[in-house]
C-alpha cells in the first residue's frame, strides 16, 4: 500500500507541535536548546519560533548567557493563549476550575447546584462566573470538561443515566455545546479521578489499576484502567460496581426489584438497597461505627475519627469496615487481576492509610492475585484535576495543530 508522503505543511505542523510540547514540559529554551532537541537545523528552529510568534502562541520570557556573542533569548509558550474549564458537578456543590494553556490555574469557584434543576443553565452560570472571576474573555476558553456522576455513552459522549442527577440525560451534551458554543465533554468523575491518579497519583506509571471512589455523599464507585485506557464497556456502564452481588448484600429480588437501575424505596428515600453499596454506603458506615461505640451522622466524621483514635472499638470498626471493602475489591481482583486498586473519595481520605492497610490485609485473605491496595495520591480534588488535565489534552490537540 503507498503512503502519502509528508507535505512542508505537514511537516510544519509537526515540528510546531513538538517544539510546543517540549517548551510546555522543559521550557523555557532558546532557539539552539529546542533545535537540539528536535533535532532540527538552526534556520528551521529559527522559522519555527517566528511562525509560532506571529501566532501568539511563543514569547521571548529572558535571555541566557552563552558564549561569545549576544545572549541567546529565552522562548516559552503564552499562557494566554488559550484557557481551559474543569467542573466536577453533583448533587451537593458544584466546583469548577479554570487553567491557561500551562496548566496554571488562574481561578476556582463554587456554584450551589441548587439554583437551577436545568443543568444547561447550571453549566452556563458557573462558566460565566468562572471566566469573570479569572478576566478571561469567553473566547478564550478552548475546552470544557464537566465530569458527572453518571453513565456516559461511549459511542455519542452523552449522558445516559444519572442516579444522583436526574436532570442530567441525553441531549443535555448537545444543549450545552450549543449554548456554550465551545467544546464540551462530559465524563463520568469516577474515570476522571482514575486519570488523575494515573497521571500524577498513587497509579502513576501503572498501566492497569482500578480505583474504587468512596463517595461522602454515599456512593461508592469504579473505574478500570486497561493498557493505559479507561474502560468504559458497550454502554458505558462498566465500573457500577454498586450493583455487583457480593456476600451479605441482598439481591434485588430480595428487597422487591427485578434489577437494573431501579433503586427507589417505598419511602422514596433514593438509595440502592443492594448489591455491594448496600454494605459500604453512607448510612450503613455510619450505623456499623455505631455498633462499634463511634457516633456521629456524617460517615466522613466517623471513619476520621476511627482513623485516628488509637482504641480497641476504632480498630474494630476498621476491620470491619474493611472486611465489607474487601468483599467487592476481591470480585473484581479475580475477574480483572488488575494488581493495584486505588482507593479514592472523601471517605477514602477520612480512613487514610490505617484503612487501607486494612483493606488491603482484607483483600489478600479472600482473594488469591496478590492484590496491592494504595490510598490515592491526588491533591485537592482528583475528579476536577482529572477534568482539568483532559481539558488541556483536548486544548492542545487544537491548539497546537492549527499553527500553520
């Protein structure tokens, strides 16, 4: 089969975007420095430089004493150039976040989620905070990544089902990209987490991992790296590891569901009474510290304060806790033999490295892989991290390949 060989257009294009990439990750450089290390010649890096100046997107920043002769200038990338927004959205807050084209964030703000039941509106408010609380025109947002606790069809990007979001369905995608007029993804915050952590996290380096995010708002969560990609399954359902039948979990049969996405009681509470959130949601945390002497309403609270207190009554809450933790990771460890799970979430965080040790010591008497069992690593927020690092990907991609 013939290839079409490279255009000078294409060529272009190449070198700009490695120059690009290499002044991002080791810049400043000066114009030798980046020919050295692209490999081009000392006209080409010099044309490269000018082309990417008349574009705005390189800079002089300094300059750096050589040898004989002038002193070589310094070329870094603009960080006004372009920018990108990060929003993890739930039912209990909405954060957003907004970075140049570096990564550096410039902003962070807050929007009650309560405001609107329109998630188009929702979306678009905390947008127009975010960049007015930076100075940043609107037109410089290149990318927008919201991640959601729903499940996200692979195949179209939409939302196909939220247990937390109700408003948030299919054509909530195609709503906001029009209304924003910019490119939106959506994505589930669980696998925007995993990418965080896989990025700069306790899974940095890893290729397959699977974290399991601990939810204070009393969920419990999945998502499975594989060959260095997250996988989503046909529908995007892959990773609803609250569903899965573990032992001492009722069946959905057995509290009067045929099963699926059903999870309305009779009081209207909504919650899933069973599968494996049954054992580790919030309130059934929270009950099982009880037993153990250790009160309080918010399970982030009581898994802290267990964490913590060096008593008989604390290490028997964890053990116990970490008894029902493990009963799901070991289902997943034998079917996927993943070799690292991640714990992540607020709940994750509370209990620390004294319920991961736990957990980890859980796993290995109820499954036969050698399971390694980490704390996440992450800083801060790892679903708005991870939005905000796949925000930048997405930025760049454009960015950096339209310079000629």
């Amino acid at each position: 089969m013939s290839q079409r060989p490279g255009t000078p257009r294409l060529l272009r294009q190449l070198n700009d975007r490695a120059a690009l990439e290499l002044l991002l990750t080791e810049g400043p450089l000066t114009r030798t420095q980046l020919g050295t290390r692209t490999g081009l010649s000392k006209v080409t890096a010099s044309q490269l430089l000018s082309r990417l100046e008349g574009r705005d997107l390189v800079q002089v920043v300094g300059s750096r004493a050589g040898g004989r002769g002038p002193n070589a200038a310094l070329y870094a990338v603009v960080p006004e150039s372009a920018y990108v927004a990060a929003l993890d959205v739930s039912a209990q807050r909405v954060t957003a976040t907004i970075a140049d084209i570096t990564g550096e964030v410039v902003a962070d703000v807050s929007v009650d989620p309560t405001a609107s039941e329109d998630p188009v509106s929702l979306v678009h408010t905390a947008v127009r905070r975010l960049v007015g609380t930076a100075g940043v025109p609107l037109d410089r947002l290149r990318a927008c990544v919201i991640g959601t606790p729903g499940v996200v069809d692979p195949r179209t990007g939409d939302i196909r089902f939220s247990f937390d979001l109700m408003a948030w369905h299919e054509g909530v995608l195609e709503a906001l990209r029009a209304e924003l007029e910019r490119s939106i993804v959506i994505e589930n915050d669980v696998n925007l987490a995993a990418m965080a952590e896989h990025a700069e996290g306790a899974a940095a380096g890893e290729t397959e991992f699977v974290l399991i995010w601990l939810s204070a708002a009393g969920g419990v969560g999945m998502s499975t790296m594989i060959d260095g990609r997250i996988h989503r399954g046909r529908s995007g359902g892959a990773g609803e590891i609250g569903y899965l039948p573990v032992p001492g979990a009722p069946l959905p049969t057995d509290v009067g569901l045929s099963g699926g996405y059903e999870s309305l009681r009779n009081d209207g509470d909504r919650e899933l009474p069973h599968g494996f959130q049954a054992l580790v949601k919030a309130g059934q945390v929270v009950k099982l510290a009880a037993e153990h002497g250790i009160t309080g309403e918010d399970v982030t609270d009581v898994v802290r304060s267990a964490s913590e207190a060096e008593t008989p009554e604390a290490d028997a809450f964890l053990e116990a806790f970490a008894e029902r933790l493990a009963r799901g990771i070991a289902a997943v460890s034998v079917v996927l033999d993943p070799g690292l799970v991640v714990l992540g979430g607020d709940v994750a965080r509370a209990g620390g490295h004294r319920l991961a040790e736990r957990v980890r010591s859980a796993t290995a008497r109820i499954a036969p892989n050698g399971t390694e069992v980490e704390l996440g690593g992450v800083e801060g927020s790892p679903v708005v991290r991870g939005a905000l690092l796949h925000a930048l990907e997405r930025a760049r991609d454009e960015v950096f390949s339209s310079t000629v």
